[in-house]
C-alpha cells in the first residue's frame, strides 16, 4: 500500500509542478477552499477555466477511468464543462456573480439528472443512451448558482439496491471505485466517487445521495465531510430513486465551510412541485437575509462555530462498533475512536457512554419492505421520462430482464436478488399513489 500510495503522491507533486509551470493553477490551490478559490478569482490570479483544466488534468493523471491502477471515482467528464467555466469567466468580468459556487467545478453522482450531453445511468447499461431530457432540481440550482458541473461520479450500481451481495462503488458501467487513501480499501457506497473524488481533489465539491448511510459512509472511509440533510430539504426530482420516504441529496466536500456552502446552493429556495418532500419550504420567499420564513437558512456557513459543542451533552455506545456483532474492531480503530472522543470532550462537550443492552433497534426486514414497495413505484415513475434507453417507460421487470439478457456486462460477480425478492412482492408493479404523494417526474 505505500508503495501504491507513494506513486499516488509522485504523479501528483509531477501534475501541481506542471499546472504551475503552465500557468494553470498556482500550487497553493490545490487544496485550497472554495472561498480561497473565490478570493483568488476576484484578484484575477485564478480564472474558472484554469481551475477546470486542473482538475480535467488532475483526474486524467489519477483517476484512470476504467482501471484498478487508479481511483476510478469519475465515470464521465462533461464535455461542456470548460465552455461553462469560460461563461462564469465572461461574467465575473461584467462583475456579475450568481453565488457563492460561481465559477467553482464540482461533482454530481451519474444517477442525478442533467439535461446535456452526459448520461445518467446509476451506473447501469439498462439507464445508457439518450441523456436525460432535463434537469434534476439539484443541477438546475448548480447551473443558477454559475458552479461549473465538471462530470458525474461512479456509484455502487442502482445506489447499491440491486444485490446483498454487491460491492461498495462497483457499477457495471463505471466499474470498481478505490479509496484514494489505499486503492486496495473500501471506498464505502453508495456515494462512493463522489467521497473519493472530494478525497482525491477531483473538484472543489462532490454531491452524493442517500437512503441509508449511502452520503455519510463514503465521507467516513474517504476522509472527507460529508452532510446528509433532511428529506425534504434538497429536492429529489430527477434523481434515479429507492425511496421517496428517504432519499436526499447532499455534498461531499474537504471542509466544513465548503460543504456547508454547497449545501446552501443546492437546497429547495420554494417548494418544487416535482417533489412534495419540499413542502416544508415555504412558499413566496424572495431571497432576502439570512433566513426565510420558519428560520429555514440560505447559508449554512453563518452556523459554523469553533466553539459550538461547548455545554453539549452527547450520548456514546461503545457495542457494536463494527456493526457486526461477530467482527472484532482493530485497535487502531478503537484508538482512533478514543482520540475523536477526547477531541469532543477538549472541545467542550460532556460524552455520556450510554449501555444499549436495552435498546430496541429498528427492523432491517421492515425496512427493506418499505424500500422495495416504494422502490418499485417510484422507479417506474423515474423510468417513464425516460427515452431512448432500455428501460424507457418501464417497470422493475423491464430492469431484472435486462439484466438477464446482459448478465455479462451486468452481473459478472453478483445478482439482483434485491430487485428479485422486489418484484415478488405483491401488489405488483402498478403500486398504488402514496397518501402523501410521491415524487413526480416532468418531462
């Protein structure tokens, strides 16, 4: 492994001497936050297509798409990227910027919709062909804010809902997704190129989605921050679904400040009628303050506090690390776990080890009942604006049965028992509307 990882950093240090030898990017942005990017932008040291090409060089020299030599994070670049760049450019010279991401190239997950020349797949064949024909909400308040959409990132195939047997960040159109930090490690999943990418300095700001665990596992095994908000809070529509009742939307990114930025920039401003998540945003807000009605934030960042966990009283189990209860944890695991404990209690908070013999967890089997009930609804929902791609305007069945017919390229290390035991269940594919109301896809 550190071998692996020193050829990692010898491309790396060779990439940074060439961008500032060719005038791209100075060296001290390589790591640099979004507000030093946009500092740097404003005193026009640094240009929105100089920080593009960067990272398209960044990620042609590490990420080796396609390969296990690499991070394997990025399974398309936007070929439009660049004229964006160029356009948020042109712009800031006429002093007009659309927020605080103008300019700034990020990351979206290839099953988020974006009505342009990439695909969105889920990582999957069966979703391969014409692009989408819109937007998803998300990409839409990207391209508002002025951030530059630099490509889409690799995922576990179907937000790891195909198989029990899956593999975090393998998809049968991206393939296996490695940990920056060892490429022999789990990257976690769903969201896996997007916690990687954010790792490895593939953009400013990656974004994820999640129904379980899918944003903040990656972020976890990545090293990276990582927010999961509130369903509701960031619209799901045009996103490849599970789950209506659980699915969110939310960032990858290296610092607090950052992902709490494009937290702000991606979130439902009113309701989206596409999604009725979002009625919980209030509806006739002009964008005036900090706040909007019901103290709902435009901008995360004001809450960013350094001394926040002060007075905070937090409760902690020690059982159960792992989350297996026939793994036993690594001592560098426990002594890590420790230094972040004494790391909240030197920051003011008081930690309570709590005994969870008597707790009562929730049931995994209900659960995965009401994933797969609203899976099976919702994707149909999602397939039906669809065109020009195998599973246009069908159902489950239409994805189980291409599978099948493509097991080669679709299944060549685990099924989809997950979308077998899906299908089984009754009713069947034609599931009724929700009470509350389910995502709606416009075309």
């Amino acid at each position: 492994m550190k071998k692996i990882l020193l050829t990692l950093f010898s491309i790396s240090l060779t990439l940074q001497l060439q961008a500032q030898n060719n005038g791209n990017v100075p060296t001290q942005h390589n790591e640099a936050t979004i507000a030093q990017l946009q500092a740097a932008m404003a005193l026009g040291k640094l240009t929105s297509v100089q920080l593009t090409n960067y990272y398209i060089a960044r990620i042609n020299a590490l990420d080796q798409r396609g390969s296990d030599h690499g991070v394997n994070s990025i399974i398309e670049l936007n070929p439009d990227a660049l004229a964006m760049a160029q356009s948020a450019d042109n712009l800031r010279k006429q002093g007009k910027l659309l927020g605080p991401l103008h300019g700034i190239p990020v990351l979206l997950k290839d099953n988020t919709d974006t009505g342009d020349k990439m695909q969105t797949t889920a990582g999957s064949f069966a979703l391969f062909g014409r692009p989408a024909l819109q937007d998803s909400t998300v990409a839409a308040n990207l391209r508002a804010g002025g951030a530059v959409i630099l490509g889409k990132t690799n995922l576990s195939e179907w937000a790891n809902f195909r198989s029990f047997e899956s593999t975090s960040g393998w998809s049968g159109r991206g393939g296996q997704t490695n940990n920056p930090y060892g490429l022999d490690r789990n990257p976690c999943g769903s969201s896996s190129g997007s916690g990687a990418a954010a790792s490895a300095n593939f953009a400013a700001v990656s974004f994820g989605t999640e129904t379980d665990g899918s944003i903040v596992c990656p972020g976890n095994a990545n090293g990276v921050v990582a927010i999961k908000p509130t369903v509701g809070l960031t619209s799901r529509a045009g996103v490849v679904p599970i789950s209506h009742v659980q699915d969110t939307v939310g960032p990858h990114a290296r610092t607090v400040a950052d992902a709490a930025t494009a937290l702000g920039v991606i979130q439902s401003r009113t309701f989206d009628g596409r999604d009725p998540a979002t009625r919980g945003v209030p509806l006739g807000w002009q964008g005036t303050g900090k706040t909007r009605p019901n103290n709902i934030p435009t901008d995360y960042t004001v809450f960013i506090d350094p001394h926040g966990l002060k007075g905070a009283r937090l409760g902690l189990t020690r059982a159960g690390l792992t989350g297996f209860t026939n793994v036993t944890t690594p001592q560098q695991v426990l002594d890590a776990f420790e230094e972040a404990v004494n790391a909240l209690t030197a920051a003011g908070a008081t930690v309570v080890d709590l005994d969870a013999a008597g707790f009562t967890f929730p049931s995994a089997d209900g659960e995965l009942l009401v994933l797969c009930f609203d899976f099976r609804r919702d994707v149909r929902a999602y397939f039906a604006t669809r065109v020009g791609v195998p599973v246009a305007g069908g159902t489950l069945q239409t994805a189980i049965d291409f599978n099948n017919n493509n097991a080669d390229v679709e299944m060549p290390f685990f099924n989809q028992d997950i979308f077998d035991l899906c299908a089984s269940l009754a009713p069947g594919v034609n599931d009724p509307q929700p009470a509350f109301g389910g995502i709606t896809y416009n075309q």
